[in-house]
C-alpha cells in the first residue's frame, strides 16, 4: 500500500486512542477504511512487541487487578442467532493489572473469566514485577487458584468483595442504563499481611472508566463494536502502549511509565510511529537498469 506520510499516521493514531470509530476517522481524515485498519494492525503489533520486551522488572509494591467486558462480533446470548459468526465470537474480558503508586499498566490479557485465563494473565504479572507485593483484586473466585499457583506465599494478597443492593426503578427503562449500586465492601487477607488500608481496586477501576472512554469499541449501545477479535487485540495494545509512555496522567505531572522508572523520556505519538516503522523490512535495492534492444 501507498504509506502515509506521518503527520496523517500520528492524526489517525491519536483519533483511535481517543475515542473515535475508525468509519469516523476515515470520513474525518479522508482515507479508506482498510488504511485504518492496516495502520491499526501495524501499530497494534508494535506496541505489543514494544510493551513485551520493556515492561519488564517493575518493582511494584501495590497492585490492583479487575477485568472489564466487552464483546467482538456479536453478544455471548446473540452467537447463535447471528449469521455465519466465527468461532468464539462473543464476550470478551480484558484483564488489567495495574501499579497502584505510578498508574503504570504492568500486564493485561484478553480472554474469557475462565481459570485458565486467571492463571495465564497471573503468570504474565509475575515475569513483569520485581520484588514482593501487595496485591489487590476483586472476588472473583478464578483469582484464587490462579494467584497461588503463580506466587505461592511470596506476595500479600487480598480480596476487595463488594455487596451490591437492588436497582431502583425495576420496572422502567432506567433500569437498563442504571448500575446496582454498592452498599459495601468486604476485604478478605488470602494470603501474606497485606496492609488492610491499601486494599483497594479504585485505581484499576477507573482505568475500566479511561479504557471506556478512550476506545470507541467499548462503548456500549453502538454498533462500533469490534467485528474481528484481532483488531480488538491490536487496539488494546496500541491504547495501553500510549496510555503508558505517552499520555501524561494528571496528577503525577509525567507518564506512568516515567513515574514506575521503566522510562525517563516523555514520548509522543509520532514516537509509535517510529517503532512501526522501525518493523517494517528495509526496502530492497533494485537491480542496475536494463536497455531492451
């Protein structure tokens, strides 16, 4: 494909990580939406390499853990009703791992709410932190097992189980919109002496919130869900890519990458797409010019 000229990349890029739905931006920017999508898939790719190989050895004393759902294709309840849906399409859970004091996203993984996801995404955490830590996730019971197998006794860690009272309007459509609201939370020591104060999982939660907020694929009630899991995958990667080196978080004055000291540059958009860039196969050398007789 003709390559974009950078200023039309990092346009795009930015358009994608704020919000906006890739029809949107290409009517906006005037591109096809298949040079969206491959300039998604490029820079998805080299964000995951890019998180891979440096997020590594993050010394992390609190860390706090959820999962938010989404779904790619169709609802889990709609797959059998949808015509020629893919192999598991449905819900989606994507699992966030987050450094309470630097913000800074240590791991993620994408997934059912499964066992085996709990332990895949566990296991991911522990080859990126150094040191012992204080974790925090909700009562999802998948954590249990997951948490043990992976760390066994060298962590402190904790429950935040929180309690949930009934909707009001139950019969009216606000019903639909509105979230039961939380009458209280439990903390349960699981393992380790976890300071009791510092169990929480406010911080991972309002990640859930930016994540909402910053990728128009997690929105509910449109219809710019992800229509392919791999693009889902890429649009992850590329979002906590820029939200970890890129986006200067307000109160901390830097990046969360700069406050966890994986980073000491503070790095633009125009950045991402040098590592895509720095991807690509070097162009080959043509071959001395021929005369035809």
């Amino acid at each position: 494909m003709n390559k974009l000229d950078t200023q039309k990349r990092v346009m795009i890029l930015n358009m994608l990580v704020e919000g906006m739905s890739m029809r949107a931006i290409s009517r906006t920017v005037g591109v096809s939406i298949n040079t969206v999508t491959k300039l998604l898939v490029s820079a998805g790719e080299a964000c995951a390499a890019y998180h891979d190989e440096t997020v590594r050895g993050v010394k992390a004393t609190r860390v706090e853990c959820d999962e938010i759902w989404s779904f790619w294709y169709a609802k889990e309840k709609n797959v059998e009703k949808a015509k020629a849906a893919p192999q598991g399409a449905g819900d989606v859970w994507t699992w966030t791992a987050l450094d309470a004091d630097s913000k800074m996203i240590l791991s993620y993984e994408i997934g059912d709410r499964s066992a085996e996801t709990a332990y895949d995404f566990m296991l991911d955490l522990n080859r990126r932190v150094d040191g012992r830590m204080q974790l925090t996730t909700d009562g999802h019971r998948a954590y249990l097992v997951a948490v043990e197998k992976v760390f066994g006794g060298d962590i402190d860690y904790a429950m935040l189980v929180k309690q949930y009272g009934k909707v009001e309007g139950k019969h009216t459509h606000e019903r639909k919109y509105s979230p039961a609201v939380c009458t209280g939370a439990k903390k349960e020591v699981i393992s380790g002496e976890p300071i009791k104060e510092l169990v929480s999982t406010s911080y991972v939660e309002r990640q859930n919130l930016s994540m909402r907020m910053g990728m128009r694929r997690f929105t509910r009630l449109t219809n710019a869900f992800s229509k392919k899991l791999q693009n889902h995958l890429h649009m992850l990667s590329l979002y906590f890519v820029h939200y970890n080196f890129v986006r200067i978080h307000k109160s901390l004055k830097m990046t969360p990458a700069m406050a966890a000291g994986v980073s000491d540059t503070l790095h633009d958009m125009e950045w991402i797409v040098g590592l895509i860039d720095a991807r690509e196969p070097a162009p080959k050398k043509r071959g001395p010019y021929k005369k035809h007789q």
